[in-house]
C-alpha cells in the first residue's frame, strides 16, 4: 500500500501559519471590543460531557475516575496492548509497514472521514470523545502541549489500514494536541462490538505534537471502555446488529483487558442513540 508522506512536520508548519493568521484577526476584532456590549456564555457543551442536543443520559459511569485535576495525588491509567491494529509504525500488513503518525492531516479533530487522498467515511451514531491530561507525578496538574494519538475499530468492527474490505481507508485515527488546561476533542462514531472483546478505544499518550510523528517517543499506551447501558442503547441503532449479538457473549470480567478492573478506564457518557454521545475521561500520567 502506497502511503502519502507530507507528514507531521507539514502539518505543524500549516498549523504555526494558521495561529499567526488566527492572531492578527484577533487583534483586529479585540481593538473594537470595547465598543462591543457584554455577552453571557453558555448554550453548549462543557467539560462535563453533556450532550449538546440536550438528549437524555443513558449512560453515566458509577466507577471512579482517575482525579480531580490539581487536588494532589491520582492514579496513572494502566498500560495496555495498544493491539494488532495501531497503524503507529510498529508492525506492518502485507509486508508494509503501516504508519498514519507521518501522514499529512493526522492531526485532525474530527477523524470520522479517511484523509491523505483516502475518501471513505466511517458511518454509525455520533460520538464525541473529551479527554484531560494530568501529570500524576505531579500533584495532578493538567499537562498543556501534549498530544494523543486515538483510533478505534468502525461501526462493523473493522479496523481501517489492516481490516479485509477497509485496507484502503485511514479513518477513525488522529492526533490532537491538549489546550492550556490538558483538554482535547475528537469527534468520531461509536465503536462496534466485534468477537472476543468488549467495546473500546486505543490511544497513546505523547509529551508533545511534534514527538507524537514517532511511537518511539509515547509515554503511555491504553485503552478505555464504556458503561453497558450506553452499549445496550447505542447498539439498537441501525448497522449495529452484529455488535448486539457479539456483546451477548461478553463481559468486563471475561476481557482480556478489563479483567483486572475498569475504575480508570471507564468513560462517562452522556447522550443517546439517536442525537449521539459524549465520552469523557480522565487520564493521569507521570509527565
């Protein structure tokens, strides 16, 4: 498979001209603001992961989640298999190596659409995925410039790049890099439920955007899950059939990753099948 390599430097040199561009027209609007009456904020959604459309929860998580960012100690999520899929450059398939981290346009927000000259859309119900960063080894602060790579399995199961019938797709995997206060979004679609796992999401943890072009450089590689009653729910929508049946014959504690536990690994969501979710999590790190 031929991949397109502009890479993650080109990306950062268009981002850097964006931010400059992005400032002078700040400038221009802040030298008028003080003839601008107030405004009060709100109408969308928070760092609490409520669904914009208002839809009602179905899913918050009743287990604990890793702390409250700079209350003092929390707990490092645990490393996981980042498994036979991460398309990070550590394994191939066909004989290639597969590696979207020096790709053109992995650094993206919503990774639902294949980039870098692939065109397939990865449909299901609407998904949006909040994380914040805290340093562990360092009373829980938020970790600002730091950046994860993500990528789940699409709504049949299939994972884009090494999947039969997806090879020539690169959706549903990108990077992002966390604001001042370790925050970072990805738009994307529920993941299925395919044989022998529960559903779930892959990431890996970064010190910043421009290591994030190398798995050498990850920090932390793990996954996390979501509360059952959001996977009953979310899997009554069209194209989710077999996640339904596959489900039936799962559990958290016949996992071969969440066996152990899923305190830390337990996102909370709000939302439902129809208008989507919201995911949040947080994720300690020794940074």
């Amino acid at each position: 498979m031929e991949l397109h390599d502009l890479g993650l430097a080109s990306d950062l040199d268009m981002m850097r001209r964006q931010a400059f561009e992005r400032r002078q027209v700040l400038r221009w609007l802040l030298a008028g603001a003080a003839t601008l009456p107030l405004m009060s904020c709100g109408g969308g959604s928070d760092a609490s992961g409520s669904a914009a459309s208002g839809g009602a929860s179905t899913g918050t998580a009743a287990t604990e989640t890793a702390a409250t960012p700079g209350t003092g100690a929390c707990t490092v999520i645990p490393e996981e298999t980042g498994g036979p899929y991460p398309a990070d450059g550590t394994n191939t398939n066909g004989g290639s190596i597969i590696n979207v981290l020096n790709q053109s346009g992995v650094v993206r927000g919503d990774i639902r659409a294949s980039f870098n000259g692939a065109t397939g859309v990865a449909a299901g119900v609407p998904l949006t995925i909040k994380l914040q960063l805290l340093n562990a080894s360092g009373g829980c602060a938020s970790l600002a410039g730091y950046a994860v790579y993500l990528w789940h399995c699409d709504r049949d199961g299939l994972y884009s790049l090494y999947s039969s019938g997806v090879t020539a797709q690169n959706y549903l995997r990108g990077v992002q890099e966390t604001d001042s206060a370790g925050n970072l979004v990805f738009t994307t679609i529920f993941p299925g439920c395919y044989a022998g796992r529960m559903p779930h999401v892959h990431f890996e943890v970064y010190p910043s955007l421009a290591k994030a072009a190398s798995a050498a450089n990850r920090l932390k590689t793990s996954q996390f899950t979501f509360p059952m009653a959001t996977l009953s729910e979310a899997y009554t929508a069209s194209g989710y059939t077999a996640s339904v049946r596959n489900l039936a014959q799962m559990s958290y504690a016949t996992d071969n990753v969440f066996a152990d536990g899923t305190s830390l690994q337990m996102a909370t969501v709000m939302g439902n099948a129809t208008d989507g979710y919201v995911a949040t999590l947080l994720i300690a790190v020794n940074g």
